[in-house]
C-alpha cells in the first residue's frame, strides 16, 4: 500500500493532542513510564523536530533548530491519534562537529541512559538525511540497539531535496546499509509529507498497547506483575 508520491495529505486519524509535556535533563526529569514511547534519534540538523511535528500535522511543535548542538535536553510530547495515546521524545542531535569532548560525553550518558533504561519505549527511530553517507555513528547506533533489543527503523529524510530519479536511486542505495532489514528504511520529506504515513503505520505495529481496539483482540493471557 504505497502512499501516493507528492501528495501533502497525510490520511489517517486525526490528531486529538499533541502537545510538549516536559523537557529532561535526566531519568528525574522524564514523565511517568504510562505510555508508549517512540524516540527520535539522529545527527543534529538531520531532521528530527521537522519529523515528529509533520507526524502530527502541526505548524509549530518541536522548535527546530536555530543553534545545532545546543538542544541538551529530552523533550516528551504527548499525542493523541485517534484511539491511540503515546510520547514522542525529541533526543539531542549528535555530530556537531562544534563541541567538546565533555559534552560529547554528555551527550552519551544523557541518549544512552534513556535509550538503555526506559521501560516504556517501544521504537527508535534512527533519522538519515538522504543526501549524505551514513556513517559509523548510525550503523554502530543501530548495532547497539539491536544489543539491546530495541525496536528500531530508519527514516531518511530530506527526500524533497532530490529530483524524483536520482532519490529513487540514493533511496535504493542506502536501504541495505544499515544492517537491518531494509524494508526498515523508509524514505521521509516533511514537507510534502511523503512517507509519513509509512512511518505512522510502522509506530503503531511497534505500540500495539496504545491501541484499545488492539487490546480486545489481543491475546488475554498476557502476564501481569500482581496489579488488579
Ligand atoms: N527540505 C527539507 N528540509 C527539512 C526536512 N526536514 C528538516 N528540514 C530542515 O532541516 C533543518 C533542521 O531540521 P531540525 O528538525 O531542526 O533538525 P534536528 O534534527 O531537530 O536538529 P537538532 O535539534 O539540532 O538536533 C531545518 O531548517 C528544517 O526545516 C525535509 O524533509 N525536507
Ligand atoms: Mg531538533
């Protein structure tokens, strides 16, 4: 079911809330581990804030970056699409070439800690501007979550920026260079829209709890830890 190429109309259900909930600092600072979470995760500028608020529909949601590398911060927005309830997290962008090595360190201990640790997040979303190579940080990116068995797919972004035969080709490339299944790699371009209805059906195979219709069906037998 390919979504037609160019159109701007995201179909789907509508987007009843979408709203920053919280910024963190650290595990402190997160909300509470009630809802699904999907994370955005990429090198700064690839596109991050872009994506999750073309998801959504909205004009203005995540700022998008006016100082690449300063976003030290994990910001939650609560969404409500539909039937489904889930957080989006906007990680800090990495790769700017501009900062230290401390911060650099930061960086790691800040992504890795919620990426490690974080019960309720159920997909990744790994962002790749379509027009460079990726490098060692996305592929050993993905390596270690897939250490960890996190859910994790590829955006690649910015696909407006190339004529329609050679993003086809550069889509085609780059597909089987993350070292995950490449049918995981969808091609994204916020400002037409292409792809986000992919990227939506994708999050929802990944928190089929958000759904309650799901829930119904869904297997009863599910072990629960004691709560009634
Ligand atoms: N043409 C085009 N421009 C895009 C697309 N996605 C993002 N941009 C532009 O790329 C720039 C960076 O986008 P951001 O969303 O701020 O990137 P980010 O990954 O959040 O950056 P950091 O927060 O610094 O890590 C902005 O000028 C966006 O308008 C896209 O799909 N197509
Ligand atoms: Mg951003």
């Amino acid at each position: 079911m390919a979504a037609r190429r160019g159109g701007s109309a995201v179909a789907g259900p509508p987007i009843h809330e979408a709203r920053i909930e919280t910024s963190a600092a650290g595990p402190e600072g997160y909300p509470p581990a009630d809802l699904p979470e999907v994370a955005f995760l990429g090198r700064s500028n690839v596109g991050k804030s872009t994506l999750l608020t073309r998801l959504v529909g909205r004009r203005q949601l995540a700022r998008t970056s006016s100082t690449p590398g300063k976003t030290r911060l994990l910001h939650f927005f609560r969404v409500v699409r539909g039937e489904l309830a889930l957080r989006f997290v906007d990680l800090p962008g990495y790769g700017y070439a501009r900062v230290s090595r401390r911060e650099r360190a930061g960086w790691q201990r800040l992504v890795e800690t919620y990426l490690e640790t974080r019960e309720s997040l159920r997909l990744v979303v790994l962002l790749q501007d379509l027009r460079r190579e990726p490098g060692d940080d996305e592929t050993l990116l993905l390596a270690w979550l897939a250490e960890r068995e996190r859910n994790a797919i590829v955006a690649l972004t910015k696909c407006d920026k190339l004529k329609p035969m050679r993003r086809a080709e550069r889509v085609r490339a780059l597909r089987p260079r993350f070292g995950i299944d490449p049918e995981r790699v969808l091609a994204t371009a916020a400002p037409t829209g292409a792809g986000i209805g992919e990227l939506w059906r994708a999050i929802e195979a990944a928190c089929p709890e958000a759904n309650p219709r799901a829930e119904e069906t869904a297997s009863p037998a599910r072990p629960s830890r004691g709560s009634s």
